[in-house]
C-alpha cells in the first residue's frame, strides 16, 4: 500500500508568522508555489496560500470602497479594478496599508495534517473533504515534509 511517506516532499517551504504578505507572494510568485506551512519555534501553527491572500486583499479592498463586490480572484480583482477606471492613488495608497500585514493576520489557523505512515487515499481523502491543496506531514509535533495535489496525482501514475 502506498504510504504518504513514500510521495512527500520533505524539502518544505515554510513561512514564519511576523513574514509580510507581500513579501510571502512574492516568494510564491518567484518559486511557483502556491501555499506553505507557518512555523513557530518548531510547530506549525497555521497555514497560507494565495487564496488566503487574495481573500484578504479583496476583503479590505471592497471595505475602503476601492472595489465594491468581493472578487473571488486576484485577476478578477485587478480587471475590476482596471475596467472601473478608479483612482490609482486610493489602490495604491490601500496597497501600501496592506503592506504591513503579516502572515499571523492572514493564515488560516484550521491545521489539517497527516502521519507520514498514513495510506495515499486518506490524504486524497482529507484534501478533498477540508478542500485544500497540501496537507504538512508531521511525526511527533515536528514538520517532516508536506504532500501536494499533485504528489497525489504522481502517485497516481506510478
């Protein structure tokens, strides 16, 4: 039976808690990647994605009226944002406040992790009933690798 052990990576990215948003995108961006565990003195604590990002920006957007609907994409925010004609000096001026958010302000707390001994299926199977894209794997309290969707589907073709 395969195991999560056997499809993990084990060299995980990770985040810590005080790191700006902006500079967690940007680190997404350069190594394409789309989410990452947050880890404080050893312990994952939470975890954050893009989507937890763009959530967040089109949250406080849409409450300093730059956007008056709640986009549920980073592009459609930007294309909103360029078809409305609307002042660039309030976007950037939003930007620059968001700037100083950090990854604790924006992380999703709900942790959904996994054994590295646990069966492939039951890691589909949490990915699919919590809808998320990663799960950290963790032995003892301690990050040991993470298992993506698409380790998931490598597994699958294997």
């Amino acid at each position: 039976m395969k195991k999560v052990k056997d499809y993990m990576r084990s060299d995980v990215f990770f985040v810590r808690p005080g790191f700006t948003i902006f500079e967690v995108a940007k680190v997404f961006a350069k190594n394409n990647i789309g989410g990452a565990p947050v880890v404080e003195r050893s312990r994952v604590i939470g975890m954050i994605s893009i989507s937890d990002i763009t959530k967040f920006m089109s949250i406080r957007m849409s409450q300093s009226d730059i956007i008056t609907h709640d986009p549920n994409s980073l592009s459609i925010m930007l294309l909103t944002l360029v078809k409305m004609g609307k002042d660039y000096s309030d976007f950037k001026k939003e930007l620059e406040r968001m700037s100083h958010y950090t990854v604790k302000d924006v992380m999703s707390r709900n942790i959904v992790a996994i054994a590295p001994d646990s069966p492939l299926f039951e890691a589909a199977s949490m990915m699919e009933k919590h809808d998320v894209n990663r799960l950290p794997v963790i032995e003892g309290n301690r990050l040991i690798g993470i298992i993506t969707r698409a380790d998931l589907l490598r597994a699958l073709i294997d």
